[in-house]
C-alpha cells in the first residue's frame, strides 16, 4: 500500500509542477497559497490536486495582485472576500430590481377596502376606506 501512496504523491508532484510550470511560478508558491487559503482546488480521493481553467485564471489573478500590482498576501484575502461580498450584494440588487420590476407591472388592488394610486414606478399610496 505505501508504494501507491508513493506513486500518488509523485503524480501529485508532477502535476503541481506543470501548473506551476505553466504559469511562471515555484510549486511551492502553489501549495503557499493554497494554505493561505488564496486558491482551492479539488482534489482526487488519492489527494491529488486538480487545477481547473477557472482555477487555473484565479491564480493568475492572485498572481497579478502580488507580483504585479505588490499587494501582500493578507491584502489579497481581503481583496478576494471584497470581490465575493461584492458579488453577492450584486445578486441581492438583481433579485429585488426583479421584483421591483414585477411589482411595477402589477395593477392589482390588493384589498377590496383598499383604494391604491400608483403616483410613480417607486412610490404607492393605500388609502384604506
């Protein structure tokens, strides 16, 4: 059994050099990140690591900040939790823009009681009887 575990490890070497290869940079920069918690990729159930595309263009991205633009690795987390909060304020935004729409192209009284006057796409006056 340690004999493939030693062939896993190898092939694990191999590949991580190749990515590492194709992008300019020390293995060993890959596996740093990696426990910076910077870059996450999915691994084999022999835990090999896997580089995707998308992989693959974030750490090209996680490259550009450090080596290009200077920022240190703390100041690339922040950078990548900004990026994610930002993506995900942007959904919220979408989602209720989306519902903003829908409740614009609704003209249904919402009560028989009710009398609604709709004065602008953004403000609704209920005047209850």
């Amino acid at each position: 059994r340690s004999f493939l575990w030693k062939k896993i490890a190898i092939l694990n070497s191999l590949f991580n050099i190749i990515v590492a290869d194709i992008l300019g940079v020390h293995p060993q920069t890959l596996r740093q990140y990696e426990r910076e918690g910077l870059i996450k990729p999915s691994r084999t159930n022999g835990k090999i690591r896997l580089y995707s595309q998308k992989d693959i263009n974030h750490i090209r991205y996680v490259l550009t900040l450090t080596k290009e633009i200077g920022v240190n690795l703390a100041g690339v987390d922040i950078i990548l939790k900004l990026n994610d909060k930002i993506e995900e304020l942007e959904t919220i935004i979408s989602t209720y823009k989306n519902k903003a729409q829908k409740a614009d192209n609704l003209s249904v009284v919402p009560d028989k009681k009710a009398l609604v006057i709709q004065k602008s796409s953004l403000e609704m006056v209920i005047i209850k009887k």
